[in-house]
C-alpha cells in the first residue's frame, strides 16, 4: 500500500528544507540529497556532519548527531507510558561543593547548559564528559 499523499508531502517538505530536494515543481534531487541518500541516517542529522565536516567542525557535528538521534536525556517515562516530567526533577539535588549542604542552583550544577539551546547543552555536557575524564574513542 503507497503511503499517503499527506505523509509523502510531508517528506518531501522535510526533504527540500534540507537541501536534499530542489525548490522547484520537478523535485529533483540535490547534490547534498545525493550524498545524504548514502548515509544511514536521517537527511537532518546526515547534513548536520556533512556540513560539519565541510566547515571544519566534525569534532562537534558527530557527537551532536550521536546524541540527537538518541531519545532525549533530559526526560523519562510517566507512569502512563508518555514521556514524562524533567528526568532532573526525579534526580536528587546535588550539594554545592563546600557548602553546608544546601542545594546549589542548577547553573553550578550544570554549568555546561544552554538556555537557548539544546544542542550547544549537549555539546557542552560531552565536553564537561570528556574533561572529566570520558573517553571520545
């Protein structure tokens, strides 16, 4: 059974805002489309290496894919079976480090975490990862 029309509209949207396909009535695949049909991911995560890697960035396009194709870490399960509060909310406060054991704000916390971004969150907390000793291999 072909899919249907709206969901192939919908994939064929996705595709053009990726540059995967062409912005005209024919819908003729890219030169990036071509290379992203060749990667075993999503045409999203496969132009953020390929323009990672034209821009020099790869050491932080690949760990950033790698984490954005993985369910998110920062939320659990509810009871229902749908995703659920803030994992942070069901872990345990942390004291700040030389204090009398009162609760330090989530920015001592965390302090590789970005308001404004998600993604530069991530890459913040492989970098905190890998400065504390984690292993990039």
């Amino acid at each position: 059974e072909p899919p249907a029309a709206a969901a192939l509209e919908a994939a064929q949207h996705a595709l053009r805002c990726v540059g995967a396909l062409g912005a005209t009535a024919e819908r003729r695949i890219t030169e990036l489309g071509r290379v992203l049909a060749r990667l075993p991911i999503s045409a999203r995560l496969g132009k953020l290496i390929v323009v990672g890697r034209h821009d020099g960035l790869l050491h932080h396009a690949l760990p950033l894919a790698a984490m954005l194709a993985q369910q998110d870490p920062y939320a659990h399960m509810g009871e229902d079976g749908t995703e659920g509060q803030a994992a942070e909310a069901a872990q345990p406060n942390v004291p700040s480090p030389g204090s009398d054991g009162a609760s330090a704000p989530a920015a001592e916390r965390r302090p590789w975490a970005c308001a404004e971004s998600d993604a530069l969150s991530l890459i913040g907390l492989y970098h905190t990862w890998l400065a504390r000793g984690g292993d990039d291999a």
